[in-house]
C-alpha cells in the first residue's frame, strides 16, 4: 500500500510539471507575455518562476488561489517582499475571474 502511495504522489508531481509553458521555447513565451503590459512583476515572474518548471500564466488560476501559491514559490524562488508583491500584484491583476 506505501508503495502504491508513493507512486501517485510520484504520478501527481510528474502531472504538475509537465503542465503550463515551455519555458525553452521562447517564441511561445514572448508571444504569451505580450499581452500583459511591462511591470517588475512581470519581469520578476518571467526570469524567476521559469528555473523551476514551465510557466502557469496567471490567467490559469483565480485571484483567491494566487496568494497561497506565491506564498509558497517566493521561498523557493528567493524573493524578498518587494518582488513578491510585485509578483502577486502581477498574477491577480490578470488572474482568471472566479
């Protein structure tokens, strides 16, 4: 039973970073990111949230869902509060609606 646990989880974490935009395929990325105007939450959330798996563009969640998202990734991308408000003002301005 463990090792069946084990491989969902395992499954699900595969499912999630296979999800959302090819960081590597640039062309597809500046076409995506062109319709949102320049602000530091883009630019931050461009250059930092690509190092660890592909894209979610912030229409992909709500604005309610954000917040605990960034919570989380901030620490693991090394944001200090500035940039990860800045990033958070970002993804909720153009969040899908609820």
């Amino acid at each position: 039973m463990k090792t069946l646990i084990q491989l969902c989880l395992i499954a699900v974490v595969l499912y999630g970073c296979s999800a959302g935009l090819n960081p590597k395929d640039t062309a597809a990325v500046e076409a995506a990111f062109s319709k949102y105007e320049d602000s530091n939450g883009k630019a931050i959330f461009k250059e930092k949230c690509a190092r660890c798996h592909r894209y979610r563009l912030p229409e992909t969640r709500t604005a309610e869902k954000w917040p605990g998202i960034i919570d989380r990734m901030a620490k693991k991308a090394k944001l200090n509060e500035d940039q990860k408000a800045a990033v958070l003002a970002f993804v909720t301005e153009h969040a899908k609606a609820s």
